[in-house]
C-alpha cells in the first residue's frame, strides 16, 4: 500500500528529442506536465523561456472527428505513430485542408436544402391555412393594399416581434400548425425551434418592415411570381417538400461515401494527427528559447531512472535536471498523488477518494480501508442470500449504468464477506435453520458479539493511532507523534484503560493492575498530555498544537472521544441483531398471512418483498454505517487528505 | 413578512464591513496626482488589490492584463460572499457573476475584430488567483482558441445563448477569420456586432432580472430595484445609441430592447424611440431618468463629451440606487449586490483614471466623469 515516489523533472533538448521523449511518457502515461517556471523557477534561464499553450492538432482533429460524426462512424482507435518527427503540422493542416473542403462543399449543399426545406414547409403551411378560409396560395403576390410576408424565428424574437407592433403599423401572426410542427426532423432541421410568422403590412411600409425583420433576425421565405403560380396547388407543393427531403436525405450521406472510399488514408491521417495533438497536449505548457525546448512535469522518481537511461543512451543532446521530492516539498510545491495498490485493494480507492486523497508523503490507508470495509459490511450484513442478492444486484446495476464499476466493485467484494459472515452466523435470506452457524447466531448471543464488536474496535482504534505516529513521524512532527494525545502517549494511556477495564470486567478481575498503580501510571500519563507543549519543547523542541487552554481542551476532548469512538463500534453489533431481527420480522409477517385464502401467494409476496427491503434499505444503511466508521472513527485519527490526484496526460483524449 | 436567515444577515455586514474598504475620495484624488500608471499600481498594491497586482512587472504594465486584473478582483469580490447565500440569493449571485463570462466573451469578440490575441495569455493564470471559480457559461479553453464567430458560438455551453447568438449572426460572417473581417464593410459589420453583443446582454439582464422577480419581501423589492434600474437604464441607452449611432428607425430601435421592464415601462419607451435624436430626453420628463439624456448647446458640438457626459449619468444614477439600498438600513443579500455595484464604479473609476494618467488627459475633466468620487474630486480640483 503506497503513494508512489515522484519526482519533479525538466527535460531540456532540441524539439525532435524533447517530441521523441513525448511520445515516450505517452506510452506508459507516466508524466504529468507543468509550467516549466515551477521547476525552472530559480534557473537563471527562466526569465528568457517563452511559454506557450494551445493545442494546434485540437482543430485539425475535430475537423476529422466531424467527418466520421457525420458518417455516423465510430471514430477510429488509433495507435501511436512513431515516425513522428517527420510529419510537421503545415503539412497535416493541408492534409486536412482536402478534408476541410470536402464538408465544407457538404456544408453549404445542406445548408441551401435545409433553406430550401424550410421554405417548402411554411409554403406548405400557410398554403393548408389559406385553403381552410377558401383562398389560394397565389393571391398572396396579388395584394393590392396589404404586403405578406412569411418567415420563421426563435420564439424569443417572435416575443421582440410581436411587442414592436403595439407601436408601429403592422400585424404579425404566429401560425400555429401542427403538420408542421410534425413534419420538422429535429436531428436534420437546423431551424427546429424556430416557429412560423406571418406578418401583414402597408406595401409603402414594406422597406421598414425589411429593417425590422433584419433586426429580430426572421428567416424571410421570399417566393417569386412563378413559385406563387407553380405551388398553387397543394399536391404539387407536397410533391416538391418530398423532392427536397429525398435530396437532404442523399446529401446526408456524402460523409459517409467520402470516408468509404478514402478510409486507409483517411485512418492513416487520424492516427497520426491523433498522436499528434497528444503529444502537444503532452507539452502544453512546455517553453522555448530559440531552438531549445524546455518540457517540465511529475513523473513517478522509478520511471526517471528509466527515462534518464533513455536519453543518456539515445538522446545526446538533451539535458534531464531532476528534483527529488524531499526538496520540492520543503519549497511547498503541492506533488501530485498517485496510488499504487493490489488489483483487489485498488477499488477500494473510491473509499478513501470520496473522502480526500491522501497528501504526498502520508500513509495511504486504502489496504486497511479495503479489509476493514469488507470486515464491518459483513458483521453487520451477514447472511449468505443476502450477500449473494447483493452481488447479482450490483451486476445490473452496473450494467445499467446506474452505478459506478469503481462503487460496483466495492459492493461485490462486501457482498461476498456479507456471505461470509452468513456462513459464521448461520443465515440464508434470514432463515437460520438451513446450515448451522460456523461462529453465532446473534440473536442468541448477544453477550458474545458485544465484547467482539468493541474489540475490533478497540484493535481499529489502534491502528488509526498508530498511522498517526507513523505520519506524524514522516512529517519530523515529533512532538505530536510522541505527545499529543493521538500519538504514543495517548495510545498507551488508552491501552492501559482498556486493559484495565477489559480484566476487571472479565473472568479473573483480580489479574488486574492495582488500583493505586493504575491511577499513578494514568494521572502521570494525563499530566504528561496536558502539559505536552512543554514536554515537547524541552526534549524536541517542537509544539504539539496551539498550546494554552486550547490544549486542554483538545486533551479532554481527545479522552471524550477514546471512549465515543470506542462504543461506537457496538453499532456492529446492533446492525447484526437488527439485521437478524427485520428477517425475523419478515417471516413472522409471512407467517401470518399464510392463513388467509391464497395465503401461499401472499406468504410469497410478503417474503419478497421483505427481503428486497431488507436488502436495500439494511445494505444502504449498513454501508453508511460502515463509512461512517471508516471516515469517522479511523480517518479522524490521523488523516489529512487533500492531495491533488496525479494527472498523467493519456493516450486517450478524455 | 420576508424571514431573513442567519446567512443573509452575515452577508449583508460583511458587505458593509467591506463597503469601508472601498477608496476614499481621498485615494482617488491621490491616484489621479500619478505620473505614470506604474505608479498608480505602485500605491494599488499594499490593499485589497495586493494579491491581483502583485505578479504585474512593474517595467512593462500591458493595459489588457491590467484591466483584466481589476475585473478579476470584482469577480473574487462577489465569490467571497457565495458561502453566506441560501440557495435562492446563491442563484442571483451566481448570476451576477455571470458578467464575467460575458465581458469574456464580449473581449474575446473585441479581440478578433482588432486581432489582438496577446492579451489573452495569461488568462489561465489570473483566474487560478480567484480559488473556487469556474466559467459556468462558456468552455475557457474552446473561447480564447477561438478563432471565427461561429467558433465563439461553439464554445457557449447554454444552449438558449447559443441559439440565440447563432440567430443573431449574419451567416456571411460566421466563419470568417480575423484577417477576412478587415476587408468588410464597417457600418454593417459594426451593425452586426453590435447585434451580437446586445444578445449577450440581453440573456444576461433577462435572466438576472427573472431570479430578481421571485424574491420576495424587502429583499426582493431592492433587488428588483437594482437589477430593474440596470435593465431601464440599458434598454434607453440601446435606443438612444440606435437612433443616435447606427440610424435605425424607433420600430428597430424597440425591437433591440430587453422584455424586462421596471419603471421605464414600453410606452415610455416607445415615446422614448419614436422622439427626435435631439429632443429624446423630452420623452422622460416626469419619469426618475428625466434629466440623464438632457443636453446643452456645448455637448451638441463635442460628440466626444456628450457620450462621456451621459455614461457618467448612466453610472451615477445605478451608483445612487446602490447607495440608496445602504441608507435604507435593511439587512440582507441585497447589500451585498448593492456593495458589488460599488466596487464596480471603484474599478471603472480606477480604470477611467489610469487612461487619464496613460493618455495625459486634462484631470479635471477626468475628475469629472469618476463615478463615485466626481463630486468631491472636482470640488478639489476646482
């Protein structure tokens, strides 16, 4: 269980090695760039870098993943192309120019049909409202007094429209049809939202109404005298609507015959404008100077070893200036975390990402997390067809997308300690009678899985003290790794306390420590805790905390919270019996209806359902619980958190 | 009777608390004896404008990052308020802070027409001082590598803006580069910005003033008349400049105007458009915005500082609303976006006098048109 080593390292070279080790971090996507000032902050070089960002290869690929959007094709998974020094972006950009042209022309072809369609629509529209008060089409273009005028446009400037005639001579119609309303392809119909106007005006007025559809942006149908005559008649306007839609219909596939016939080239293209555009998404932030790059980021301290090899032996010109992580922190650069854990523990990094990463250089508690998770679901969830319920359920949750893989794995494997413990305690969806307890039932011995669950506790505890001291002590803190109430001291003191009540309690009370001793040893060790600033001070000359009557009241609150946190960990217990007691409560309910007529029915029904209950409502519970005493109980003894996750730049673009 | 909660009340005394931080005439008059705008930054630094001035070079000031500098420190301002709001004030806030994305997007406008992209390198790095913001109505990245209209239009994440943006913009300008755009005929070009621009500002004071109507109480009444005397005061302005700049009839001059109205409702805006350029102000007479478009014989012939003139009003007159919400004593949220207003007027006075220190300008004209300091200002200067 680690947070891995990192280094911050500068590689500075001519541009074709500085792009060659590029391409290199982006295979094993290990580096995570940075502005070249951070590391190069005291480099007398520094101040004549320039710096530049911005991805040209961005627009060159959105052009080519246009092309396949517009196929309606699954943009290719390309593979790295090595021979990249020799493809420069003038000569990709023109590659791409080809491309460019060719939607361009596609573009503008749609674009005019689109129009043309739009036109066919209102015409058709207005055309089914002339016909319904008995007038035709053609006397719109013989109207010896008033100008019409049809168009479409957004219902927000219909609104801007329809204000301005209360102040000025015109009448503006919204027409409502719902033909048209039915007709519009809202995937292929750029003007979809837009709604249908007729305007109706003085002719004299008619230059003034043109400034004003200008500026409410209304998408003018104009028709000539002849369109007047020719669409006059309904069908042949319905025949002319269904000539445009066949002819958008064609043009809509043109990407897709384009990629079809260049598709070699065209993937060819993509894979090397890809790498392209990672590489430089890569290198973002790196600087130059005249013919010397700089590229600046994190990488894991292992892999600089590695790629220091690299460039010794193929790279002549480059230069590598590496900063270790001891240093960087002392100047209080923030180094990113990265997790390394075993396959089964890395899910359980969801858990401690949902609280806080850890920071740089602190314990990374996901190893115990991922036991103690598991450990607490099963205590408190045990039964073998509950578990097995759970992890079917989360198979189609996942499945359905409802749940995260990370979240789903995490549920599995405390499914499966869930049927574990359903072993031990002897449950099958609540039924105790079908296998014998391994371990106890807990209904029947409550007095066993009290002590065992304030044990475990006390053992968690424990550890979470101990993490404390380790990271206090990887902090030099040592002062607050010895002193504090959370370090040496406060462990023993709590050892010595549940100890001590652990023998009275039990069998043999007089194997206790004696009474006068005992209270010498804890009074001393109090003391010691309240006047821990000082302690600290004269033996290593270190604070523990604020001091003064913060202090005190941070050690109190310190003992408050061995014994809270302590009896906390009964509700593993609790939820054991309260899990055993709703199973108990389901089948007595079955048990009840089961008289009734059809009783086997609802016998059935009432166990179902009650076991999907239990099921949900218990596991929801069950698992807050359990997070509960991860981020409470554990997390509040010694974590931090706040590290800022390791952002390597990936082969894949999110 | 409106409940004003635990979170409102700490809003509105740290906005107080906060409205004494803003300079003092005093400061200002100070600012304006500057020689050079180094200096200006020079005696900025030290306050509260330390940590967005701090990482300026003292030998080579550039105007843009200095500017934008000063907007960053409105912006960390309003955010700083964010954690005292409930849901609904958050909303207002948020939208408030809007404008930032907006003036971003006007600048990114601005700088492809002029094509200057410099300016916009160190974007990235002013908002990293600003912990917690995020552009919630465009993609950062996609806006300043922007290259075409259409491009601006792409980079807008609210799907209404986009629409009504594409709507606004001509197709023959769409994907023209910078380069392209020098060749254009400028009075339609401009006519189409201007288009472009009042759609930005439209979506922002219609949603601003649509969260302000759904406020209730003592609250909700002073918002209103903050946001509402904004959205008057713009929807004159537009006309005045539409009939006055661009020649537009009054019927196209009322169809640029927002749907939001407060006192200036659309009949008197309607008489408002429908007036002679020269006699416009006639039309408000008997309204509160009587007395902002009157003119004298002086203006008539200095086109310069008739403009000049009119946008002090305009200031003053959104300065004395926000004043008239402090006096008023209530405690809530609304003083926090009156303190907003403020701190506003403070940087565009800061702004007004570091172009007359640059520019040499005459100090008591300039002293003149500040906002918040004129009246003292000028007594001192006179």
């Amino acid at each position: 269980m680690s947070v891995v080593g990192m280094s911050g390292i500068s590689f500075v070279g001519p541009r074709n090695e500085i792009e060659e080790i590029a391409l290199n971090c982006l295979k094993y996507e290990n580096f995570e760039p940075m502005k070249p000032d951070v590391m190069l902050e005291h480099h007398p070089l520094n101040q004549r870098f320039e710096t530049f960002k911005g991805n040209r290869y961005d627009a060159l690929i959105e052009k080519l993943d246009e092309l396949w959007q517009r196929a309606e094709l699954p943009t290719p998974k390309p593979k790295i192309v090595t021979r990249l020094p020799l493809l420069h972006f003038e000569d990709l950009a023109e590659r791409i120019g080809g491309v460019t042209r060719v939607m361009d022309a596609w573009r503008a072809k749609l674009s005019e049909l689109q129009s043309e369609r739009e036109k066919c629509r209102v015409r058709l529209s207005f055309m089914r409202v002339l016909n319904e008060i008995g007038h035709k089409f053609s006397k719109l273009s013989k109207t010896p007094y008033v100008a019409v005028t049809l168009g479409t446009l957004t219902e927000d400037n219909w609104q801007r429209l329809h204000e301005t005639s209360l102040a000025a001579p015109f009448l503006p119609m919204r027409i409502e049809d719902s033909e048209y309303e039915k007709e519009k392809d809202r995937e292929t119909d750029m003007w979809a939202d837009n709604i249908m106007v007729a305007a109706l005006y003085g002719h004299n007025y008619r230059e003034d109404m043109n400034k004003i559809f200008s500026s409410v942006h209304m998408r003018v149908v104009q028709f000539d005298k002849e369109e007047y005559e020719k669409y006059d008649n309904i069908d042949a306007a319905y025949y002319q609507l269904e000539t445009v839609e066949s002819e958008i219909e064609l043009c809509m596939k043109t990407p897709a015959r384009f990629v079809a016939d260049n598709r070699m080239e065209l993937e060819k293209l993509y894979a090397a404008i890809y790498t392209k555009q990672r590489v430089e998404s890569l290198w973002r932030h790196h600087a130059e100077m005249s013919d010397v790059y700089v590229l600046s980021g994190w990488m894991p301290t292992d892999d600089c070893y590695w790629m220091n090899k690299l460039i010794t032996e193929k790279m002549s010109k480059t230069m590598i200036i590496t900063e270790k992580d001891h240093v960087l922190q002392k100047e209080r650069w923030e180094i990113p975390t990265l997790l390394h854990n075993l396959p089964f523990i890395r899910r359980f990094q969801e858990i401690v990402r949902l609280y806080s990463l850890p920071s740089y250089g602190e314990l990374d508690p996901t190893f115990v997390v991922a036991l103690s998770f598991c450990l607490f679901f099963g205590f408190m969830f045990g039964d073998v067809g509950h578990g097995l319920a759970l992890i079917l359920g989360t198979f189609f949750l996942e499945k359905k997308g409802l749940m995260g893989s990370a979240i789903a794995s995490v549920m599995r494997a405390s499914g499966a300690s869930a049927m574990l413990f359903g072993v031990l305690y002897g449950s099958v969806f609540g039924n105790e009678e079908i296998i014998a307890p391994l371990w106890l039932s807990p209904m029947h011995s409550v007095d066993s899985i009290l002590p065992v669950s304030i044990g475990v506790g006390v053992a968690f505890l424990s550890l979470g003290l101990c993490f404390k001291i380790e990271n206090s002590a990887r902090r030099e803190e040592w002062g607050e790794a010895f002193f504090s109430p959370e370090g040496l001291i406060g462990l023993v003191f709590y050892w010595l306390a549940v100890g001590q009540t652990a023998v009275l309690m039990g069998d043999n009370p007089a194997d206790a420590l004696s009474p006068q001793f005992f209270t010498v040893t804890m009074v001393t060790l109090f003391v010691v805790m309240i006047f821990g600033n000082g302690v600290a001070k004269l033996i290593v000359h270190e604070k523990v905390d604020d001091g003064g009557v913060v202090h005190v009241f941070s050690v109190f609150h310190a003992m408050l919270n061995f014994l809270s946190n302590t009896a906390s960990f009964v509700r593993l217990a609790a939820f054991a019996l309260n899990h055993a007691g709703l199973c108990g409560a389901v089948f007595m309910l079955s048990e009840m209806v089961e008289n009734v007529p059809g009783g086997k029915i609802y016998h059935a029904i009432v166990m179902l359902i009650g076991q999907l209950i239990v099921i949900g409502l218990e596991g929801m519970i069950v698992f807050i619980q359990t997070l509960r005493l991860e981020y409470y109980e554990f997390f509040g003894k010694f974590y931090r958190g706040g590290g800022r996750e390791f952002a390597p730049v990936l082969w894949k673009r999110s | 009777m409106a409940s004003i909660g635990g979170g409102g009340i700490a809003g509105s005394a740290k906005a107080k608390a906060r409205r004494g931080t803003l300079l003092s005439p005093e400061e200002m008059s100070a600012l304006l004896e500057q020689q050079t705008v180094s200096d200006i930054v020079d005696r900025l630094r030290g306050g509260s404008f330390d940590v967005f001035l701090g990482r300026l070079s003292a030998d080579n000031i550039r105007r843009g990052e200095l500017e934008f500098l000063l907007d960053i420190s409105i912006l960390a301002e309003g955010l700083i308020f964010r954690p005292y709001a409930d849901a609904q004030d958050r909303n207002l806030l948020d939208l408030w802070i809007e404008s930032f994305d907006i003036e971003l997007i006007k600048n990114c406008i601005r700088s492809l027409i002029g094509g200057s992209q410099s300016e916009h390198i160190s974007t990235d790095s002013a908002l990293e001082l600003v912990s917690g913001f995020r552009l919630t109505l465009v993609d950062q990245d996609r806006l300043l590598a922007a290259n075409s209209l259409r491009e601006i239009i792409l980079s807008i994440k609210k799907e209404s803006l986009r629409l009504a943006l594409s709507a606004a913009l001509p197709s023959a300008l769409e994907n023209l580069s910078p380069d392209d755009m020098k060749d254009l005929d400028r009075a339609g070009f401009q006519k189409a910005i201007f288009d472009f621009v009042t759609t930005l500002d439209r979506y922002y004071l219609g949603a601003l003033y649509e969260a302000a109507k759904d406020m209730g109480g003592e609250k909700g009444r002073a918002v209103r008349m903050l946001v509402g005397a904004r959205v008057d005061l713009t929807n004159l302005y537009w006309i005045y400049r539409a009939r006055r700049f661009f020649g537009l009839s009054p019927e196209e001059a009322l169809t640029l105007i927002l749907r939001a109205r407060y006192h200036a409702d659309f009949d008197i805006l309607t008489k408002f458009a429908f007036a002679e350029p020269n006699v416009m102000a006639s039309a408000l007479v008997g309204t509160i915005y009587s007395g902002i478009f009157e003119f004298n014989e002086e203006d008539g012939k200095n086109v310069a500082l008739r403009e000049m003139r009119l946008e002090s009003r305009v200031s003053k007159m959104l300065l004395s609303v926000a004043e008239r919400v402090f006096i008023s004593g209530s405690q809530g949220f609304q003083n926090v976006l009156a303190y907003l207003t403020l701190k506003e007027f403070e940087i565009r006075d800061i702004t007004a006098i570091m172009e007359s220190v640059r520019y040499g300008f005459d100090k008591n004209k300039t002293a003149m048109f500040l906002i918040r300091a004129s009246r003292s200002l000028e007594k001192e200067m006179n």
